[in-house]
C-alpha cells in the first residue's frame, strides 16, 4: 500500500496512486473505477484523486510511466552504470523496465491500447521519446547535435518492438524477447559504428554551405 506524506502535493499524490492505479488497471481499465479503488488503499479523498489526474487515462498512464522510470534508476544507480560498456547499460536499462512491467502485462496491453488512439498518439510519442531519453542520458550520453535525435530515434522504436514481443512471450524468463532485444541493440551498435566512420572520413571535406555561403559574402 502507498504512503503518503503528511499533507501531500498533487505530485505527490500522482507519484503515490500511480502504481496502485496500474494494479487496478488490469481489471477496471484505466478509468475512474480504479482510480477511486487505488485512493481508497491510499487513504486520499476521491475527489482530491480526480484533481490529481485531470487528463484522466493518458495523466495515470503518464503516471505510471514516470514511476517505471523511477523503478530503473533505483535497479541501476550511475556506479553500476559506469562498470558496463555501453551496449550493456542499453541492454541493462531496457531489461530494468521490462522487469518493473512484467507482473503487470495486461495493465500495459491496456495503456498502450488508449495511446494508440488517434487523439493520445502524440501524447504516446512522447513518452516512448521520454523513455529512451532516461536510458540515453543513464547511460551516460552527452550528446547534444543530431546524434542526439538519432539515438532517442532509433531506441524508441527498438523499445517500442521489444514491448510489443514482451506481451506475448510466455518463454522461459521471457528469453525469446531477451534475444529479439540483443538483435536490435546489436543494430544500434553496428549503426553508431558506421556513423561515426561516415563522420570521421568527411571531418574534413569541404563544406557546401560554406562555399555558397562565400560565394555570396566573398571574403576580402
């Protein structure tokens, strides 16, 4: 059961219900029933509840996210990070949420079902980029050009993949989606290699835009 502090904020209170909401989730949906039911188990008025979560489903999915992103910081703090090259803190941090989500696979196979409706999807997007953003910055990315975007890119759609095979894997300690997940993390690995051969070979090219940019402002 969550506890809350004495005289709690509404952040508090999102932070609080969040994971008791998703428990009720699997069998009420995310609505207002299991809303109610988890500021019950928490001792919080409903009404104060409600105010909590004003965008209704998405806000308590939104919720329950930031409390997976919490649970992979607590599972992998940074002096655990910085033993593992960066393929295994990728792999790491992805097997962290999984790991958080896998007692309540209906409860995602709900949520994901309301952010894929046309008026949530951008909504959807931008907790997936959220995501893969914690697990680049876990992991101890700085980058902050185009190598940014590509990376939070390319991660959200491997996690986003993974996800979708780890709803339905009744292997073994979910091996089969451990391997789908290796394969891709692989990719991205074979993929950060080439850029950055691709980057090094054309350091010192001429630039384009430079050149036009001397034709029209010649240097005297």
């Amino acid at each position: 059961m969550a506890v809350l502090p004495q005289d709690p904020t509404l952040d508090e209170i999102r932070e609080g219900l969040a994971p008791l909401i998703a428990a009720n989730a699997a069998f009420d949906g995310w609505s207002d029933a299991a809303r109610d039911a988890a500021a019950d188990m928490a001792g919080v008025d409903r009404d104060v509840a409600s105010v909590a979560f004003p965008g209704g489903a998405v806000d308590m999915i939104d919720a329950w996210f930031a409390h997976v992103d919490s649970a992979m910081a607590a599972a992998l703090p940074a002096e655990r990070l910085a033993t593992m090259k960066i393929r295994a803190k990728i792999t790491a941090l992805v097997e962290a949420r999984l790991a958080e989500l896998a007692p309540h696979r209906e409860t995602l196979r709900r949520a994901l079902a309301i952010l894929a409706m046309p008026q949530n999807m951008v909504g959807g997007a931008k907790l997936g980029w959220r995501a893969a953003d914690l697990m680049w910055r876990a992991a101890g990315d700085t980058a902050t050009d185009y190598n940014h975007y590509t990376k939070r890119t390319i991660l959200t759609g491997v996690y986003a993949a993974t996800i979708t095979v780890f709803l339905d894997d009744e292997s073994e300690g979910w091996a089969d989606t451990r391997a789908f997940l290796g394969r891709r993390i692989e990719g991205i690995m074979h993929f950060e290699k080439a850029k950055a051969g691709f980057l090094s070979r054309t350091e010192h090219l001429p630039s384009l835009s430079r050149f036009i940019g001397r034709l029209r402002y010649p240097v005297v």
